[in-house]
C-alpha cells in the first residue's frame, strides 16, 4: 500500500481546509460560524476514519465497533489510540496531529500578511 494511500484520509480534508481558510482569508470574508463548524466536523470525521483504517493496516484492530468506540470517546481515543498503537513514540504520533491541525490558520494568517504587504 502506497503512503498516500495510507495518509490520504487524514491528508485532504487538511489541504482542502487549508485552501478554503486561506481563500476566506486573503478575500477578507470573515468564517461564518456554520463554516467553522462544518470544518471541524470535517476534520474530526477524517482523523476517526484515519484512525480504524491505521488499526486495520496495522492489524491490531480490537473489535467490530472500533470506529464507532472511536467516534463516542473522540476527544480522549484519539490520545489512547496513538499511546496504545505506538507507545511512547505516540508523543510524535500526537505532535503530528496537532501540527497537521495547526497548518491551515498558519498558511491562511501568512498568505494574508503576504498579500497585505504586496499591497
């Protein structure tokens, strides 16, 4: 299996957030509340699918209802799947998230100090 294959569930909701937020940003239209919403549902839905589909690749899967055990405790599974797959290498595997989580405020808040300063 390829890396994109393995990555691309958590990888484009990131790129696709990335481009809309910069977008709304460079454009000077503020992120209505229903958008940020739907972007952190988004990103939310892709981190739990990336998360049974890394179980699956890495065949420690521990039950049929994995995703859905996923979705109901996401905000703690999400700690306790990246300990409990990775041990203590889970700390790079969560610095990794929060940075990927990190990525489309920052490049929207460069692209548009880039354009106000070309301005």
């Amino acid at each position: 299996m390829g890396w994109f294959l393995r990555h691309g569930t958590l990888l484009l909701p990131v790129v696709a957030t990335t481009i809309l937020v910069t977008l709304y940003k460079i454009f000077g239209v503020p992120l209505s509340v229903a958008n940020d919403l739907l972007l952190g549902i988004c990103w939310s839905l892709a981190l739990m699918l990336w998360i049974e589909a890394d179980a699956r690749r890495r065949g420690i899967l521990p039950c049929h209802d994995f995703g859905f055990l996923i979705g109901v405790f996401f905000p703690v599974s999400v700690v306790w799947y990246a300990f409990w797959s990775r041990g203590l290498k889970g700390v790079f595997l969560l610095l990794t998230l929060i940075g990927l989580l990190i990525v489309p405020p920052t490049t929207a808040m460069l692209a548009w100090f880039l354009t106000q300063g070309l301005r």
